[in-house]
C-alpha cells in the first residue's frame, strides 16, 4: 500500500508542477480496442480514493444494460506524460483497473485476465516475463476503398535512410522512449513497407500495456506525417504478413527458471514442461492470439508464419524455437512463440501463453521430439507419422477446437470465454456471406 500511495503522490505532483490539463485514464474492451475517458486535475485524487463511474454496457464484452455501472481504477504505476501534447496542452495517461460498483474485479476486464493468470503463477513462484517483437505496416492512406499504397519497395534489414518510413520509425521509436519504453531493435521486414520494433524485456503485465500504448504511438505518428500505420496481419496477398513473435520466460528467486547450466542444450525441466505445455495447447488458444479472419491468411505454408505444432532450436519453421543464449549470459534463456499476430489483446494473449505453459508444468506433460527438419518440406506422411499436428486453419476452426477447450475457459474466466466465442462467431457469419471480388473475378466469367 506504500508503494501505491507513493505512485499516487508523484501523479498528484508531477500533474501540478508539469500543469497538465487532461489525464487520459485507458482500459480494453475484450478484443483489445484502447478506451480512454478524460479527467481533469481536480478529479485526479477523487479518482484514486473512489474510481471513476461508466456505462460498461456501452463497451464490447463488458456489461449487460442490467447490470452496467463499473469503475475505472486508475493505476498510478502506469502514469505517464505523453509527448505529443503541445506545450500549453499537456496530457498524461494512466492505465486502468476495471471493476464492479461493489469493488470487485471486474470478469469483463482483460487486464483483470492478466493479473489473475499471474497470480497464478507468483503463487507458484514465478514470474512471467515476456518481449514480442511488433512488425507492422506503413501505407498512404487508411481508404480500403482504394489500393493500398506502400510507402517503400524495401525487403529485410534494408537500409532505407532517405523514404518517409524509415523517418516515421526514428519519430515512433523517440516517442516510445519519452513514454519509458524502452526499444531493443528496429529495422525493416520482408515486406514492402513492413517494419518492425522489438520492445524490451519486461514483466507481462507491463508488457501488455505497452503493447497498447505502443500501438497507439505508431498510428499516432503515421497520421501526424499524412502516412496509415496498420497491425493488420495480412494487408498485402503475395508478401508475408505481420506477426508478434513473443519472446517467454519464467524468473524465480533462483533467476531465469528455464536455464539449466547442467542440461546440454541449457533449457531447465522447467522450461521444457513450459513448451510442452504450449505446444499441447496452442490450436486451443490461437482463436485469442490469431484473433481475425484475416489473421489465417498469414499462417499458411510459404510465408515463414507457422502452420505446424513443433518445437526446435534456432529454426524458423517450428511454431516454438528456442534462440541461442549468449555465453555469460544465462538469464536471457528463453523460448518464442511465432504464431500470435499483432492484432491480438495482449492481455488475453499472454495469460493463455501462461496459462498453457503452467499446465505443462504443474502435469509434467514430456517434451515431444524436436523438429531439426524444415517443416513445410514435410510431406503430410512424414509429419503424420512424426506426430506433428496444425495450427486451425481459419477463423472458424479455431473457434471450435477454443469452445472444447477447459483450459481456456478457466483462464479467461467464463464471461470473456462465452462473449469471445459468439462475438468471433458472428464475425465469421459475416465473412462466409460477404462475396469477395477474388470469387466474382474467379468464377463470374466462366460459371
């Protein structure tokens, strides 16, 4: 509680001395859409000691009009100034605590999810740190009635000084830090036009409201050069798509649980029950981290996303892979899951992250064979009888392997859980009765 009234004081504070004129407060609705409500200074106190009254029916996934008061609880860990104010209109944010008119936390609030899920795993002694690298594209303008418009025609790690994207990531990247964000590396994708920022380890709560406010900044500074920044995860057919390769880790007291200095490979029991656990469970929870009908169109075969259920070291192909860890540096041992995309709820994504890799652990499921073959030259034989199963192959399929799942239901808790199946089902309805131009070009002529 000191620590709380300490963040509390230095909010107060910094709002008076800085004389900020707005303090944004931000929360999620299910599908990971940033909400924001105003305040003025003079409410901010009023805000800690009571919350803040909404109409939580009026979000996605939260309330019914029968039970619809909630309370934005400002976070004051969260508090920070954001930068592209004008001098004489400065605004600060503060994410938010979602909960009911009787105090309790909210089941509705995906930060909530989050929080729950890794109380989970502090009560087991861990704590759960995560880094995703965030690839995405620029184009010249946001109009889907139009064609789309890349900004540049570069390919990986191209250096590309002099074309409006590579400005656009040097301002996103300078913002990022002056909001406390820190950047390990930036450069540019495969894709024409795709870009990507890789934010530094930290602890998952952090993490996931980073992700937010790290979307928020790139769009931001794409519309204050006259340019569209999209997390879509596959804006352009023929090129690869956006992911969110996450970087996934577990610190006990004794510091990274998943290093063995003992084991061969250096992966404690302890990691690889974590990508068992994984592994088992990762077409239950693809409908959260693939959350789009749009998000299948990246995970198919040639595109360098994964299709395939395996795990391996430093290949590309496999849905896991285990990154070489640097002599010395044993605490960066990690593992990556390469098939969430950066349209996804953070929040909901990294507590089923957690939530299957802690099954794993807590039943020491086995750690199936690694894959040393390239995956997508498998013919469907040789992968059957090496036991490698897929990813759902759409929207749908992914829903209904979530729906049969218990693990899911228990780590998002059964509001979240029922709303996102019929939500997600109802944007599939729409897809399979749209008639999409590929079908009128394809078959109006010749049917």
């Amino acid at each position: 509680m000191e620590a709380m009234e300490r963040q509390q004081d230095y909010a107060l504070r910094t709002v008076e001395e800085r004389g900020v004129r707005l303090i944004r407060l931000w929360f999620t609705d299910v599908l990971g859409q940033l909400k924001s409500v105003a305040i003025s200074p003079a409410e901010l106190e009023v805000a800690f000691d009571e919350g803040v009254h909404f109409d939580g029916s009026a979000i996605d996934g939260y309330s019914r009009v029968q039970e619809s008061d909630v309370l934005a609880r400002p976070d004051p860990s969260t508090f920070e100034l954001l930068p592209w104010n004008r001098d004489d209109d400065i605004s600060a944010r503060m994410f938010c605590d979602i909960r009911t008119h009787d105090e309790l936390p909210f089941e509705g609030d995906p930060r909530h999810v989050l929080k729950r899920n890794l109380d989970r795993a502090s009560d087991k002694g861990f704590q759960f740190m995560v880094a995703p690298e965030m690839e995405f594209f620029y184009f010249a303008h946001g109009d889907p009635t139009r064609p789309l418009e890349p900004l540049d025609t570069g390919s990986y790690f191209d250096l590309t000084t002099t074309d409006a994207a590579s400005d656009l990531r040097k301002r996103t990247i300078a913002m990022l830090e002056a909001l406390g964000i820190p950047v390990e590396y930036s450069f540019h994708e495969d894709a024409p036009s795709q870009h990507e920022i890789d934010l530094r380890y930290t602890d998952a709560l952090t993490m996931a409201d980073n992700v937010m406010t790290f979307r928020l900044v790139v769009r931001e500074i794409a519309l204050e050069r006259g340019s569209y920044a999209t997390f879509m995860p596959k804006p352009l057919e023929g090129v690869q798509g956006s992911g969110m390769h996450t970087h996934l880790s577990l610190f006990n007291a004794g510091g990274n649980a998943f290093h063995d200095p003992d084991a061969p490979d250096g992966l404690s029991a302890v990691a690889k029950a974590f990508i068992a656990g994984l592994l088992r469970h990762a077409p239950e929870i693809t409908a959260v981290t693939n959350q789009l009908v749009n998000s299948y169109k990246r995970l198919i075969h040639g595109y360098e996303a994964p299709t395939y259920v395996t795990w391996a070291h430093n290949n590309r192909s496999a849905l896991v892979r285990v990154p070489v860890t640097k002599q010395g540096k044993e605490s960066s041992t990690r593992i990556e899951f390469r098939s969430p995309d950066p349209a996804c709820n953070p929040y909901l994504a990294f507590a089923l992250m957690l939530a299957a890799g802690l099954r794993g652990i807590d039943e020491g499921y086995e750690l199936p064979a690694e894959s040393v073959a390239n995956v997508f030259e498998l013919s469907s034989a040789e992968r059957a009888a090496a036991g490698i199963g897929s990813l759902p192959q759409s929207l749908s399929e992914a829903l209904d392997v979530m729906e049969g799942s218990e693990l899911v239901a228990e780590a998002l808790g059964d509001h979240i859980f029922e709303w996102f199946l019929r939500n997600k089902r109802s944007e599939w309805q729409a897809y399979k009765s749209h008639v999409t131009p590929f079908e009128l070009a394809r078959y109006l002529p010749s049917v």
